[in-house]
C-alpha cells in the first residue's frame, strides 16, 4: 500500500475521520495517526482490525487533529506516533501526553538505524564488507556541522531552509565547513521568509554564534542531533561509492525498513511506551 502524505488542514483530517468512524465495523477501533509516510514502517507492528490507519501528515497536523478529535469524540480511543526531532535535546518533556508517542533518536529513520543489526543488515545487502562501526561513524561525523546548524536554527528560531542541500551530494570539505553551509542556504532561506509576509526581516546567522553554540553542547547523542533525510541520502552517496551499488534515499530507506523487523521494533523505547498504553487500554500490537 503506498503511503501518500495528506495535505488536507486538522479539521478537514477530523472530518474525515468522524465519516470513517461512523462505519460500525470501525466503531470500536483505535484511530492511529502517523507522521509524514511513516507508516510503511509501523503497519506490521500492529493488528490490522484494531486500528484505523489515519491519514499521515506533518506532525503538528496530526497533533492538532489528535486534540480535536478528542475532543468532538471523549470516549474515542486516537494516539499519535511522530518524530522527536530536536525534542530531546531541548529537553522538551516528550511524555507529557499520555496518547502521544516519538520515535527514539531524532525520526524514524534513525530509530531504526539506532539497531546495530540493522546497520549490519544494510551493509550486507549492499556487499560492504569494510568496517560496519566506522563507516556508519564517518558519515556522522561528516554530518556533524551542519546537524548543529540545523540545531541551532531551530532553537533560535531562525527558520533556514535546506532545500537547496536536500541530495547531500557535496564534498565532504564543504559539507564540514559551516560558512559553507551557511552561505549555501542563506538566499534560499531568506526568500522563502519574505515570501510568507513575515513582518519583521529576516535574521541571518553568524557562524561564530553556531561555534559557540557546538561548543556548548558537545557530546551530543548522534541519533537525535542528526536528521535521517540526511543520513540516507550520505549513505546512498558512501554505498555507491565503496560498492558501486547506485541508490537514492528511498531506496536505501525501503533496505533500512525490511531489516528493522518486529525482532528489533521490541528493542526501542517506542515499543516499550507503545506496550505499556496497551496493557492499559486495548492491544493493537502485533
């Protein structure tokens, strides 16, 4: 089934849902919202006649029609499963909805990465057969400025763009280089902020400032600072390049979701949280 991601307003996705739920073969299932195409990855994971597959979007939008379907609907059983993001390292307390999960590590992409059979798996399917701990490791470290950028974007508010860095093709001497990264994104960001009728201007980032900012927090965990958009599109670049096996992002990620079976799925924090709101309410896992 492909995963198409809505781009329909909260209330429109709770109108939608209130038509499906008046369906008696769905009335007593429990409505299930996922973030962006996600539920590739989570539909093995849980009973097919428990649950209601809502319509994915963003995770602001599936939160917001969460909420209001809670609303119109108290005795209505709806959970959210969306990506952490910066989350923990803002220190933002991600439990403080009982019915709203995350993903370990920044999204889902990297919650599946986290498991060190999955990363062996990859590398098997693509017949690398170099050092599996340090190839993994040099593409973070490759990664490390600018998922601080991005940090630090996002904790300042800042609203930079990175769409011009989407495919992360780069040298790997310009893509380690802030001021690169920096100038590189600038122009994009900035038009896309006047283009939205912000009424004060743009604020441009000093590098100086992301230095400080890196310095302040070193010893980040790697799985929440760095985004796994990212991450599969470095590591497309890094397979073809040791193994000449010629693959994008999707590509890679379809190889990441057929390893992160129900096997390593029971291995994260997710699971665990997901567990516990079952044995407290209805079981829809697998």
């Amino acid at each position: 089934m492909k995963t198409v991601v809505s781009t329909l307003s909260p209330d429109a996705l709770v109108d939608q849902m209130i038509l499906t739920l008046y369906t008696p073969l769905n009335s007593n299932k429990v409505v299930v919202w996922v973030e962006g195409k996600d539920w590739r990855v989570y539909r093995k994971f849980f009973k097919s006649d428990k649950i209601i597959e809502a319509g994915s979007a963003g995770g602001l939008v599936i939160t917001e029609a969460h909420n209001k379907l809670r609303r119109m609907r108290p005795s209505q059983k709806s959970i959210v499963i969306k990506d952490a993001d910066f989350g923990r390292l803002e220190g933002v307390s991600l439990s403080a909805d009982p019915d709203i999960f995350h993903s370990d590590g920044h999204d889902v992409e990297m919650m599946m990465l986290k498991q060190p059979v999955v990363r062996q798996k990859v590398c098997e399917v693509f017949e690398y057969t170099g050092d599996v701990d340090k190839f993994y490791n040099d593409i973070f470290t490759e990664l490390t400025p600018l998922s601080y950028f991005k940090w630090y974007s996002y904790h300042n508010g800042n609203s930079y763009s990175f769409k011009d860095l989407s495919k992360l093709r780069q040298p790997k001497q310009d893509l380690m280089n802030l001021t690169w990264i920096e100038s590189t994104t600038y122009k994009c960001s900035e038009s896309k902020w006047n283009g939205s009728n912000h009424s004060t201007p743009f604020v441009r980032i000093n590098v100086t400032d992301v230095v400080s900012f890196m310095n302040a927090n070193p010893n980040v965990n790697m799985y929440e600072i760095t985004n796994g958009h990212d991450f599969c599109n470095r590591l497309a670049m890094h397979i073809q390049a040791k193994t000449h096996y010629v693959r994008n992002e999707d590509s890679i990620k379809d190889s990441i979701m057929v390893s992160f079976d129900y096997e390593q799925f029971k291995n994260t924090d997710l699971h665990k949280s997901l567990k516990a709101w079952c044995d407290a309410n209805v079981d829809i896992l697998r």
